[in-house]
C-alpha cells in the first residue's frame, strides 16, 4: 500500500493525481493530511508507524517552506517522494522545490517535479515492481499507452494542419 | 537565555558569531547541536521542553534543505530566529534561504541574512531588550559603536586617498 | 503595543492580516504609513520615538527596493519585523524579500515569508509572550487551533474521496 | 542489484558516493559509463535489458544538460533515481537540476540534491528494503548511526567552545 | 526541407508558427509529433533517417525537461534547431531553457529565445541560404520588410500621442 | 563635483575606479563613507546639503540589502547613480543590485551594472557634460580611445594566432 | 529636450509614462521608435545626429534581449536612461534589466527599475536640473508633492481602519 | 568560411575553442575581435559586409551585457552563432546567457551553451555540411569518435574501481 499525505487540503487538487494514477495501475493507498509545521507530533507517528502498518512507499506533498516529505523521510526507513506544491505562498515554487530536493546526507527525498503528482504515483507503483512482475506488466503496458498515445496526437495534428 | 542551536559542527563557524555578540552584549546563551534529519526526536524535546528550562530566545541555524529552524518553530511559542546556513551542500545560499523563510501562515520563523548569525544574535537580544532597560541601554550603546566605527573608517580613506 | 507600518496605502491588503492576528491573540497595535522614499523624516522621527510612545515591537512591511523595514531597524533598538510585499513594481517579489533580508551586520531585520504579514503578527506576539506567560499561553492554544484545524481537514478530505 | 551509470568519467568522483554507501549497506551493484548524447544506441540498450540483467534500481548521474537519467527511465520500467552532479560545464548546477527534476507526466525520475550521489545510493537501498526485512533492518541501523554521530558533534562541540 | 517536430500536441500553438514563417519565406518543411520520453526508439529512428529523408534541418521544440532537441542532435550530424517551450509543466521556463541550452561539447543545438519557434523558421531558412542565393534574396527582403514594419509603427504614434 | 560615497571601507577598492576615471576625464570629485544603517542621520544630512555644497552628481555604492542610494535619492533632487557592489555578505549580487534598481516611483536611482563603479563615473561625468561643451568633447575623446583599444587588441590577436 | 525612444509600438504603454511625467516637470521631450534589432542603421544615426540636434537625454525602453539603451550610449556622449520593459517575449523581465544594466566598463547606461519610465523620465529632468535652478525648484516641489500623496493616504487608512 | 569574432581579447580563452575545433574538423575560419560598444561602425560594417567576403556562418562571442551577436544578426541574413562567455563582469554567466538568447521575432541568434565556444565551432560546421557530402562525413566520424572516448572512459573506469 502506497500511503499518501499532504500539508494541507488546499494540496488535495495537486495531490490527487497521484492517487488516480496509483488506482489505475491497481495498486491500495491509503490518504491522509499530516502538517508538518501544524501537526508536528502526528508527522512523527505517522512516518514512525508507516512500515508496520504495511504502508511500502510514502508520498508527500507540500509547499513554500516544504519540510514534511524530508521530516517524514528522517523518521521512517522507507522510501519517500517528495511533490513540491506550487503553492498560493509559493515563490513560482522554487521554495517548495529546494525545500524538498536539497536534503542533506543520510537523508534522501525522492523528488519529482513541481506539482509532478502524477509521476509521484508512478514511480511509487514502480518501486513495488521491482519484485512484483504483475505490477512490472502493467507498467510496460502503461508505457505502450503514453506510446500510442503520441499516435493519436500525430493523427490529430494531420487534421489541424490539412 | 539564548538557546543556539545548528544541525552540524561545520555550522559552527557560522553561529559562534552569534554566541560571540550575544555574550559582547552581556546576555547568557546555551549552545548545542540538533539535527532536524539525523535526530528528529531530540529536536521535539529541545523545542517542548525550552521555555521551562528557561530559555527565551531560540537561535536555530541550519543549511541546504533547512528545516531546523521551521521545525522547531511548529513545537515551541517562543520566537524562533533561523539563521540559513551557506553550507557545502547548498545551492549558493538560495535553498537555505528559502527553506527557512517561506514558512506557511501559524509558525513565524525570523529569519536573518545568509550566514548571517551575528544579526541573530542582536536580534535575539533586541527582544530581550524590549522590556528590559538595562539591555535596551546596552544596544543603544551598541548602535554608537557601529557609527564611531564608520568614523574610523572615514580617517582610513582619508590617509588612503592623500 | 506593536507598530505596524507600510510604504503606502496599496500595502494594506496584504499587511492588515498582521493587525487582525494581533488583535485576535489579545494585544494592541497602532497602524501607520510611512515611506522611506516619500517620507524619509517622517520614518526616522517614527523610529526614533518608537520606544518612547509605548512600542514594543515594530513590523514593517514594503515592495521592491524595500528599504523601510532596514532603514527603521537602522534608528531604533526596538526589533523590526519585516514583511516582503509582492507589491505591483515587484519582480516577482525577489526584489522585496532580499532588500529586507539581507541586511549587513549590526543591524537585524527578522524577516518573514513574502506577504507573510500575518506571521509578522504572530511573531511579534510571540516576542511580547517571552515575559508574559498570559500572552504565552494565548499562543499556546492558538497552536493548538492550528492542530485542530488540520483535523477538520482531515474529515473534510474524508468526504472528499469517499 | 543497483547499476549505476553516468555520463562521463569526470563524474565519478561525484558517483562513487552511490557505490560506496551501496556496498556500506550490503548490496550489490554494478558501474558503467553511458552518455546520453555520445552514445545514445548503447544508453537504449542499457535501459531496455536492464531488468532482465539483474539490474532492480538504476542510478544516473549527469550535468548540465542532464537528458541521461530522463532517457534512461522512458525506456525501462525500472525506478530510476537521477544525481544532478554539478559539472563544470553548469551554470552553478541549475541546469543539472531543472533537466533531470522536471519531467513529463508519465516518466517520473527521482531526484536527489545538486551532487547527492550518496543519497540516492540510500535511496536505491531503501526501495529494496521494502519486501526485504535484512535491509531495512540495516536501513534502521544506519539511521541510528546518523543520530549517534551527531552525539559525537555535540562532543566535540563542548570541548571547542570550553 | 526542414523538419519540424515537437514533444507534444499541446506545443503546437507555439511551434505553428515556426512553420508559417518558414512557408512565408518560400521553404519547404514536414512537421510531426515525436518524444523524447514516450517514444525514444520513434525519436532515435526520426533523427538517424531524417538526412537521407531529404530533411537539412530539424527544428525541435519541448517543455519542461526538454530532451528532445538535445537528444535528436545526439544522433543525426544535421543542424538541430531547439526551442525552449513555456509549456503548463515549467517552472517559468527556465526548465525548457536550460536543459535545451546547455549541451555538452560535442553535441550543439541551436536555441532560440523561449517561445521563439518563428525565430527557429527564420534560421533554418537563414542556413539553407547560405549557398542558395535565392533563399538569400528572400532574406534580405524581409529584412526590409521588418524594417518598414517600425516605419508603420512610428506613423501610429504620431497618431498616438497627437 | 561629483560626490562619491559609501557604505563602508571594504567598498573601497570597488568604488576607487569612479574616483580614477572621474579625475582621469578632468572633473573634481571628493569621497567620502556615509553608511544608510550605520549613520542614518549622517546620510540624510549628507543627501540634504550635497547641492548647497556643491555636488552635481551623487555617485554611491553599497552590497547586499543596499539601501544607501535609494535613501540618498529620496532626500535630494541631484540625479543620483546607484553601484551594486558584490560585498562579500552578498548573495552573487543579487540582493545588491535588486535593492538599488528596483526603486518606487518618484525617486530614481541610476543603475550601473554589479561593480560598475567605472562606469558611474563615467555617467556622472555624461551628466556634467550635458551643458558643457568642453567636457563634452573629453568624453568624445575617450570614446575614441575605447575604440582604438580595440584595434590594439586586435594586433595583439595577430600576434598570438599566428 | 529629452528624447524618448522605444523598440516597439507595444513598449508605448510602458514608455508613456516617462514622457508624461516630463511634460508634467516642465520639460520637452520627443518620442520615437527606433529598433536596434530591425532598423539598426536609424539607431546610430539617431544616437550620431542627437546631440545636434538638441536632445540632452535620452531614454531608450526595451524588452527581451534589450540591446537599443545600450547601443545608442556606444555612439553618442549624452547620457543614456534604460528602462527595462516586461515585453510579451521576456522571462519574468530578468533578460530586459540584465542585458541593459551589465553594460561593460566604458559604456554606462543608468538603468531603472522594471517599467520603471516614469522614474525615467524623472531622472532625465534631475540630470538637467544640475546646472538649472528653475528645474531644481520644480522637483523640489515633486518631492513634496510625493510626500503629501502619503498624507492623503494615511488620512484614507485612518477611514478604512475606523 | 567561418568568421569567429568576439567583444575583447578577454574573450579568446573562450572563443579559440570555436576555432580549433573548425580546424580539426577541415574547415577555413578568420577570428577578428569586434567590439557592439566600442567599436559600433565596425560591427555593422563588418555584418554588412560578411556575406561578399566569403563568409557563411558568423560566431560572435561576447559576456555581461552581450549585444555582439544579436546586433551583427540584425544587419546580416547570414546564420548567427551567439557564444555566452561568463566574462569577469557577468552575474554568474545570467546576463550573458539571457542578453543572446532572448532575441525579438524576426532576428534570431543561434546560442548555445554557456562558454560553449566549442559546440559553436561544431554548430558552423554542420550548417556548411547541410550541402557537403564530404563535412557530413567528417562529422559522422567526429561523431563516432565522441563515442569511442566513452569506450576509453570504461575502461579507465574498470582501471579504477579494481
């Protein structure tokens, strides 16, 4: 199970992309808003009770000062992605990002792009494929989808251009 | 007390001008290192138990990814100055900076200059200052200072210039 | 009493967030404009009888070459607050968060997030709370509405995804 | 095992932070050189038999213009974690960050900090240790190793300032 | 011929105009939708066959993390055009810019300004005149041409500010 | 006379070539430290007396949040030109060029590029020129110097091509 | 007279400012187009011929790659004004002040703030209120004017507060 | 023939890497140093007059405020190469970079990377090897040779990590 959190509810519009993404390659998650600057006491329950509660991979989005995928990360031995929110309090999200990205030695954030949810999702779902083939099926199969799906935009750019 | 905190000894270059003024400015301090990655659990004790061990001020420098001193801010009351770090893993300051001053709205962290831990130390003491007269008395003595300063600095030019 | 000043009218949308957060956790402000480029005497009359007029803690708040909150810190031994303004002539607000920011050594701004005005609030609050455990514990349960909040989140998300 | 690859030798001083905390941690991985625009043939292939190599996680690392770990990962379904490595040909490291953090929908990397290599050897570690309960028990080890480095800091610290 | 691709259907309002420039002056071009990270193999296939195909310059435009260009100019020894797109993903460009600009030695493309795809047509055909005195001719004119257009301006403002 | 200032001794070694070149074009200059933080009265008397003393022209420099210009530039009416000086608490320049440029409407600052100090002077004396043909045919003369420079370095690449 | 010149038609929204602020200081001016990049000859004849022909100041406005202030300051001895203008095609308006303010030494331009004309527009009448006393008096009167605008504004906050 | 120019001697660190690289790959050259600001009616002349000498591509370098490039391209219908050189007075290699780039419609410059002389050299070469059979196959055997120095970084790889 994928468990995802967020600082906030004004993130859900970013951050449910990741859970769209994670159900249509049949994968569980569970959601959550953990804060870390609000909520700090649950932040370190939840990351220090993740593994045990079968969570696999955490994903954590926020924004401006961006702390809670790296806190979380610093409590818990699974891995994290990290989604930089482009916020209303962001500057053009360049906080969230480096607030995210730049986590020191010892302490790894897996980091996507600014407000890259939906990549957050799919590279949770590759992480359970390492080992899982199933899971590792419906990948390829996911890439050939973004493959034709190039096709059908070349068909409708020889409509617009005739 | 000045409670002054850093997530590494190499900070240490940079914060000692913080402890440096607050003692030149006749203020106590304590100082210690705390990591918000490396020792998550020793930071929520630091900022919980702060104001009843006396400390009024704290003073947290950090750098890169830097969420010392937003962290500690989310668990105590007392005024949190962050002091962002140039450290070797930085992106030339800007990620400190941000990571730091781009606090969401609820927890305040005042943030000073890029390294700039001596203004921390000042500032830490102006708030002690604000009640207390004989410190006010101090930093106006201080301010004085900082201007016969520049007058020395004009009899340099002066004999340089000639 | 905290003193809250902009560099002109166009500021206040942003800045009377830190009077509304003053005024909810109990404490008296006044509120004033004074420019540092229109009204150069005017700012330095402001801050050179701060003190005296009963003002504990000065927030300042001003867009693009931003130099009231440091020219105010510059007079006084009072600490000044400083809040970026993403003001019209701003770069993105780069301009307004490193003119406050950066300030050379002797002479602290605590600066907050850009348009951060009600953190400044919340600060300097917090300041006047470092002596006064009435004020100390207002903030402490205004922490904790900050947690509950998160709650109320929680079962608005709840909602949401079911 | 982890592959880790990157495009230049020049990159190797930053790289062989990955190999080192890979084998510090128990597990096995393999190291090679492949250019994304020098020998693209070769960086398709890599990708396309990596799975059926062995290979469970790919590192990448790569400056400036850093296409490699995106190319890398639209080709395999394997997680890929990118290191943007701050080459001398990079405008401070930007551009290493913003081309291998910034990816489409549909082909996520996982990024880690300007020159974090060791990172995403933790990182890489930590993906395998989520089925494999040895790892992630060494995972934990190592967190406790962080922590307790930072008690030797704090040594250190009380003799300096003594 | 010159060869126009983007990464994406949705980059086609800026790149038309790469082709409407180059119609105008009198040139042949094709234009397709081929990408980097969803179809490589079609992207690698695109650029080794793209000389015998008669193609003499390929014009290529991406956003975000844009490897297309970089990655076509690994493979073919034709001038490759590339044009930063300011695509919904980018964080303000920089992105597209940076990881379009800043190719190793070795493997040049061509950048134009962000957004700049009627700029890439004007190139393309400014390199097929190198030899085609023709071509150049047609250059020549519509340099005058842009000239003429800033006399048509000025007579606009004099209305303007009559 | 020009009057050249700044905001500390460590400027010196910047701001001497606006003194240099000055002298060098035949226009009396005197340089004087007036710091905006440090003698915030000094600088306001210095700004309200420069005309009746004389001074035509304000050439002044200041790093980081430099506020010294700006300040100058609200309490004269003499043009005033604006060196962002990169000092060593800056962040690469930007907060000292932000801080300068960036002024509101109503009072300029001239702008010259980060440690263009040489070419303030030269600005102040474009200024003085304005109304005096004789300083006027100085600065063409100089023009023609830059000029043949040009062709020294020429023979000098002869030279070092050959 | 002060000269006004712009690179584009779609720059006079911006540039207007300048021109009207000058006429509201009692000065006159001329207004132009001249494009460095489609009409460059008529910019060095422009810049060649303008002190003949009575202009004493010019202000030149440009935006993207900004090339016109500092080309007409290469051929003429007046001094030059640039303001950096947001055109359509420019990153955030960086590239406008950074290729017009970073002028190497030899060739200053006074650059403003970002749209900055108005301030333009003053600066070129500060410039040729040195050596005339009735202009110097006409500003005197602006900056008070400036000053009193903030009297209004604080008698508007008084109401809106109430 | 290729005509490599350049703003200063400075330059030629930067700039004789063009030129080996022409050589190397069989092609003529004539470097020159050109300067937008100094030596303006050089410029256009030489522009003006390129094609008719035998020119066919233009490689024009130039740092800080760079307008050599985009000015050379606005009096020519040749191809321009415009090479950023991070010259001591550049922030950072920005001003540069953004000065060439960010050309208007309708006079592109060909820019490549940040001192990136080299890609210039081969860029110029490409574009005379659109027509030539016999370049074309010199830059299929450079480019095979590009790859074959990724086989001889292997095995210094293997060397190394023995």
């Amino acid at each position: 199970m994928v468990g995802i959190i967020m600082g906030s509810i004004s993130d859900l519009k970013v951050m449910q992309e990741a859970a769209d993404v994670i159900k249509e390659l049949g994968v569980d998650y569970e959601i959550d808003i953990v804060s870390a600057h609000r909520t700090p006491i649950k932040m370190v329950e939840y990351a220090q009770t993740a593994r045990e509660r079968g969570i696999k991979v955490i994903i954590a989005g926020a924004g401006g000062a961006a702390h809670l995928p790296g806190m979380v990360a610093s409590v818990t031995t699974l891995p994290v992605i990290g989604v930089p929110v482009k916020s209303s309090n962001s500057i053009d999200g360049w906080d969230s990002v480096l607030s995210i990205l730049q986590m020191p030695s010892g302490v790894p954030v897996a980091t996507v792009a600014l407000n890259g949810a939906k990549n957050a999702g799919i590279l949770a779902v590759q992480m359970l494929g390492i080992e899982n083939s199933s899971i590792a099926e419906t990948l390829a199969e996911y890439k050939k989808q973004l493959s034709s799906k190039v096709d059908d935009m070349v068909t409708e750019l020889k409509k617009t251009i005739q």
